[in-house]
C-alpha cells in the first residue's frame, strides 16, 4: 500500500474528504517524526512503539574495493508491533 492508497483507504473509513485524510495522515507521520528527533517514544496500545536507537561506531568493508572502512555513530527509527499487531498479522 503506497501513501496515495493509505490516504484514499482512511478517507473512505473515516467518511472524510481524501484532502482532509491526507492532513491527517500527514500530521500523525509528522508528529511521530517529530517526537523520535526530540528522542521521545511514541506509543501506540495494541499497534506498537516508534523509538529512536543509537548505533554505536563501527567496521565495514566498501563492497567496491574491499578496503575497511569507519561506518560513523548514528540514531535510527526503531518500531516494535504490539502483540494485537502481531496476532492480526499472524
């Protein structure tokens, strides 16, 4: 399911215009972006926990030439399904 698909699918659901649907669904990825670059959590009972995770400095290896290389320190998006999430998609 594109973005496009997700906005026509909560508009038909909510019985919302699709414009109004995708200032929702806008707000709501804004927000969670917004809240894991403040490094807080978003948490979602019974869909899931957004979370931001530090990786540390590490080693690799360019796939070109084989040379190691210092892959530098980092904070990823994290997410974790809930157990509804999990047992709907199960």
């Amino acid at each position: 399911m594109t973005k496009t698909e997700l906005i026509a699918e909560v508009a038909t659901k909510a019985e919302i215009t699709k414009v109004e649907s995708e200032k929702v669904v806008n707000a709501v990825l804004d927000t969670i972006v917004e809240t894991l670059v403040s490094k807080e959590k978003v948490s979602l009972v019974g869909f899931g926990n957004f979370d931001g995770v530090d990786r540390a400095e590490r080693q690799g290896v360019n796939p070109k030439t084989g040379e190691p290389i210092t892959i530098k320190a980092t904070r990823v998006p994290k997410f974790h399904a809930g157990k509804a999430f999990k047992e709907a998609v199960k």
